[in-house]
C-alpha cells in the first residue's frame, strides 16, 4: 500500500525549471531553469530563501558534492559555474564545452567532477583542493549530445545516455569503453543504476524505461511506461522504489521489481503539475519527493508505504 501527500507546492520562477538538486546541508534544495538565477529553497519552511547566484543562460544541470561546498551549474553557453558555500561567491568557472551542459556528477572516490555536453563529449576536472578545478581529461563519447550521467554505487563504471539512442559505460578508473549499445529507439533521456548496482534503468523520449543487467548490459525488461519522453528516474534513498517524470506531466512511483505502485497526475486527482515533469529528487533524510517542472512550480510530495 502507498499513500501520497502534496506537502507544498513552491512558485517563484518565472519560467520553466529544468533541474534540482538537494544541498550538501540538510533542508535546503537549489532549482534552475529559464531563469536568471540558482534559486535556494527552505524545506522545511516550504519557502524561497533567495536568488544563489546569477547566470547568463538557461541551466540545465546542478551538482553538489558532497564532499566539498560547492554547487556545481551547467549552462546552456558550456560553461560550468562553480558557488563556494564558505566564500558564497562563484570562486571558478570551467570552460571546455562550447555546447550545452546537460550533466553534471562526481566520483567521490577519486575527487572528480564529470560535466556532459551537447557537443557529445565529456569533461573531467579535479577537486581536490591542491589542483582544484583543473582539466584532468577529455572525451569524446558520441557524435551525438550526452544527454545524461549515472553512476555505479560502487564507482566502478560510468553510464552515458545519448541522443543517437545508445548507452556507453566507461570504467571510473581510466575512462575506457567497456559497452556500447543501442538502448533505445529515440535519444535517451535519463539514466539511474539501482541501489544494490545489479540494474541500470535508463527511460528515453520514446516513452519506454529499459531494464539492464550489469552484469553484461542485457536488456531483461521492457516497460511502456509514460506517455511522452521520461525525463528524469530517481531511486528513494530508504525503501525499494523509485520515481520517473516525464513530459506527459505525470509522477509514476514504480516497485523495486518494476511494478507501477502509484500515478500522480491531476487525471488521478492529484493537485499534480500541469506541464512536463523535468526532474525528480529525493530528499535525503526524510525521504520526500521534489519534483520541477515547465509549469515554473517546485513540489513536495510525501510518499508513504504501509
């Protein structure tokens, strides 16, 4: 049995948001989007806090690591703005790509931050604090945009969802190709390895979400999931689900065997968004669902199982 509660629903953008990213401090949440601005929020006051930071384009990725303070923002110009939390003030900006971020994540093994582009390739750029922000390696993974990132629990290898339709996996330790399929018959579009590392999940514009093996990236299921392209699939921090958002502006909450548990949509009676789902997160500690969307609102859901 699960039960849904709307907890809040936040306006104060004034376009689309894109993306959002829990903060390395408890109760605080950052959005982005076709704004001017990193907006941070209160979750526990269900409340704007302020405007982070400026930009110059539209932002389609945040990271925050979570070994060190910094949020990381990927524009749509290519570059990467880095936010110092002890300085608040952007202390680096990283300019490689001349195309579209799209992803941003790290390995916290090895103190690294992996920026994907439009122009098909992907950054490395150190974090440790001696060589901080410095471009470690480059390359390039497809002729196509890298739409998405995930990585393995165990941070041995690195997943990219591309527009040509195909997933890459490259080893964390070298960067080197260890698969190359065709996931998909549309761009991929968001990627998410399990919990216990033994699936990766990957959804696409073409509606479907794909069940893979890692063992050796064969596909076992097949789910004709949404309506429209699935934009974003999150795993809950505590319990054996996991979420998908897509443009058919629902929420589907699906079981660790890849059932569907729940639809949350303003169809099912939900106080749900009116426009496409762009990002789902879950909220590290107590477990709440945040999800954005071209309908300029930022939500909380309680998703309670009994």
């Amino acid at each position: 049995m699960i039960e849904i509660k709307q907890l809040a629903s936040m306006p104060g953008h004034q376009n689309p948001i894109y993306t959002v990213e829990a903060s390395q401090k408890q109760g605080i949440i950052f959005t982005a989007g076709n704004d001017k601005g990193v907006v941070e929020w209160s979750l526990s006051k269900k409340e704007f806090i302020k405007v982070l930071m400026p930009v110059e384009s539209s932002v389609y990725a945040l990271h925050a690591p979570k070994s060190i303070p910094i949020l990381a923002v990927g524009e749509r110009n290519g570059t990467v703005s880095l936010f110092n939390f002890e300085e608040q003030k952007i202390t680096a900006i990283l300019k490689f790509h001349h195309k579209s971020v799209f992803d941003i994540k790290s390995l916290k093994s090895k103190e690294e931050l992996l920026v994907a582009s439009e122009d098909g390739s992907v950054s490395v750029w150190d974090l440790k604090p001696a060589t901080f922000n410095t471009l470690l390696f480059s390359f390039k993974v497809s002729t196509a945009m890298v739409r998405v990132i995930s990585i393995s629990p165990d941070e041995e290898t690195v997943a990219f969802g591309c527009k040509d339709n195909r997933i890459r996996i490259y080893s964390s330790k070298d960067y080197s190709l260890l698969h190359d399929f065709e996931a998909h018959t549309l761009p991929v579009s968001s990627l998410a390895y399990s919990p216990d590392g033994n699936y990766l999940i990957s959804g696409s514009r073409d509606a479907q979400l794909n069940i893979w093996t890692t063992s050796g990236f064969t596909l076992i299921k097949n789910v004709p999931a949404h309506k429209f392209a699935i934009y974003s699939v999150a795993w809950h921090p505590h319990h054996s689900i996991f979420a998908t958002g897509s443009r058919d502006k629902t929420i589907k909450i699906w079981s660790d065997d890849f059932q569907l548990l729940k639809t949350i949509s303003i169809d099912k009676g939900y106080p749900a968004h009116r426009l496409s789902v762009n990002k789902l997160i879950w909220e590290p500690v107590n477990g709440h669902l945040i999800s954005v969307s071209d309908d300029k609102l930022v939500m909380i859901w309680k998703v309670s199982l009994s």
